[in-house]
C-alpha cells in the first residue's frame, strides 16, 4: 500500500471488533510516528496509550463521570462552539450523516446521547491513545500533533488497523491523568480509538464527503 492508497482508504471507524492488536504492532506504529515533523523539532507529543483491564477501568471511570452530569473541561478551547457560514453547514451534514445511517431522527435526543457516550467507550476498540502537550503550549504545536495524528492513521491503515480520532476524549480529563499518567502540566489535544473495524457494524457505513477542491484550495502562477 502507498500513501495515496491509505490516504483513500482511511475512514473514521465507530464500530471494532474486541481482538486486540499484538503489542509489537502497537510498538512499531508509535516508534515509526516518531518520524513526524514538527515546529523547530519540539516533538510536543505525548502519548498514553490504554488497552486491557486499565482500558476497562478507565471506560467505566469516564462513563461514571458523564452519568454523574461531570461538565466537560478541555484544556485547550475548541472553538467549535460558534462555527458560522459553510463550517457551520459541514458540521452539520457531519452529525445528519452519522445519524440518518444509524436511523436516528434530529429530534430524538436520548439517541443522539446515547451514541455520543459511546466516545467514552472507545467505541468498543480495544485501544485507546490518549494525545497531549504543555499547556502552555498554542496553534503552532497542535499542527504538530494534527500531523502526528494523521501519521499515526495512516500507518494503522497500512497494517489492516481502523482509529478513531477522538476530541471527545479531551472532555473528562481527571479519570484519564488518574490512569494513564499524563504529565500534571499538560492539557490533552484529542484521543485516538484504535483496533480491528468491524465489517458488520452499521456504524461504519458512514461515508463523509469533502469540498470541492476549488472551495478550499486556489493555485497561483
Ligand atoms: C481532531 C479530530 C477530532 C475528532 N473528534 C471526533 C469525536 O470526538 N467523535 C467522533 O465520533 N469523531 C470525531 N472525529 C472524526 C470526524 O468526525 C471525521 O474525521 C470527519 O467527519 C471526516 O470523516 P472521515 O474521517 O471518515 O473521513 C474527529 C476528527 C478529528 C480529526
């Protein structure tokens, strides 16, 4: 497989089958991400990566925390809040897409919930990667870690993986420093769910589409 295969192939995936990825797979991925570029070569990456009983463990704390009515409290703002004009309109076909594959109606509010706490189950992955950097930190670095994210999918998908990247998972972050020893000073960006997709699961139908290239990019001579 080649990049531009990968790059085609990637999809999120919502739905995963239990096995779990043999530990030396895992290895090699995050070793080779290690290549990824970033800003005077700060690497400002760092990563948890959860799986087994401490995974289970910190499934059942995070949905403990939504059940409890926990607000969310990111540390890095994700001004996703307030999108206006065609980024309005994206997210918007993004969340009618994934709910009219899974046949839920706009209006049916316990759905649309109860598929939104699957985030904190990972979504059933046996695997969960859990992204952060300094808070000190600003937009500089987390093109850093969008660049190590991507490498980090497209090296699942050479090897037969499917991820889910997740800012979901920015949401709840006490459970997560409590188990996955997140340094105190760091805020964390996104996770990432990873594992073997589930062919069967009607979740991964979900097909996102993309601009038009002359939207989004304009070329110059
Ligand atoms: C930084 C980032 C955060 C995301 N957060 C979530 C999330 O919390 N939950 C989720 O289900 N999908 C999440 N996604 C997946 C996006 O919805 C998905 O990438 C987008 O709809 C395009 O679909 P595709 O990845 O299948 O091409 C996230 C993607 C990125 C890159």
């Amino acid at each position: 497989m080649n990049v531009t295969q990968a790059m085609q192939s990637r999809r999120t995936i919502r739905g995963f089958k239990p096995d779990p990825v043999p530990a030396e797979v895992i290895r090699e991925i995050f070793s080779i991400a290690q290549e990824s570029p970033s800003n005077c070569n700060t690497q400002p990456w760092h990563v948890s990566v959860v799986s087994g009983e401490k995974r289970d463990a910190l499934e059942n704390a995070l949905v403990t925390e939504i059940m409890l009515g926990k607000k969310p409290e990111q540390a890095f703002q994700a001004f996703d809040q307030d999108l206006a004009g065609v980024y309005k309109d994206r997210q918007y076909a993004c969340a009618a897409g994934y709910y009219t594959t899974m046949g839920i109606a706009r209006e049916d509010k316990d759905a649309r919930n109860a598929l939104m706490v699957k985030n904190w189950q990972f979504f059933g992955a046996p695997h969960v990667a859990f992204i952060s950097m300094p808070k000190t930190m600003g937009p500089i670095n987390a093109v850093d870690i969008g660049i190590y994210l991507q490498s980090l999918m497209l090296l699942m998908v050479e090897r037969g993986l499917a991820s889910c990247p997740q800012g979901a998972l920015a949401f709840f972050p006490k459970p997560v420093f409590d188990l996955a020893n997140i340094p105190q000073d760091n805020g964390i960006l996104c996770g990432l769910s990873f594992g073997y997709a589930d062919a069967e699961a009607k979740i991964n139908e979900v097909k996102m589409g993309r601009a038009e290239l002359a939207e989004t990019v304009q070329f110059f001579d």
